[in-house]
C-alpha cells in the first residue's frame, strides 16, 4: 500500500513555466537551458544583483592609476 506523492511544481524564473522538481528536469529550476543560460547572462551584465552595500569603493584606494 504505498501512496505516490504528487512532484513538486515550481515556475522557471526566466519564462514563468511550470517545471517539474526532479530527476526529468535537469536544469531546474530553469525549464530549458535556454532559461538557464539567459539567467547567466543578466548576471554577468550585472542586471541582477545581491541587495547590500559593496565591499570595496573607489574611495578605498583601489583604482587603475594604482596598480
């Protein structure tokens, strides 16, 4: 008497698209890697970010003219 459980349902963050959490979605939480790769380069475009202040400002004496 075993009872399934019901997977896990989860929107991809790129597309809005359900996405099933396990083993038949390999790039979850993206629904494709196609979502996964668009997430990637908004990141490194610095279009999304970690909230918080920076750790290093030019006024911390790290600029180009010292190196």
């Amino acid at each position: 008497m075993s009872q399934q459980r019901t997977p896990t349902i989860v929107q991809c963050p790129t597309c809005q698209a359900d996405v099933v959490w396990g083993d038949v979605s390999p790039y979850r939480p993206f629904c494709s890697k196609r979502c996964q790769l668009i997430d990637l380069g908004e990141w490194a475009a610095e279009e999304k970010a970690i909230p918080g202040a920076p750790d290093m400002s030019d006024s911390d004496g790290w600029s180009e003219d010292n190196a």
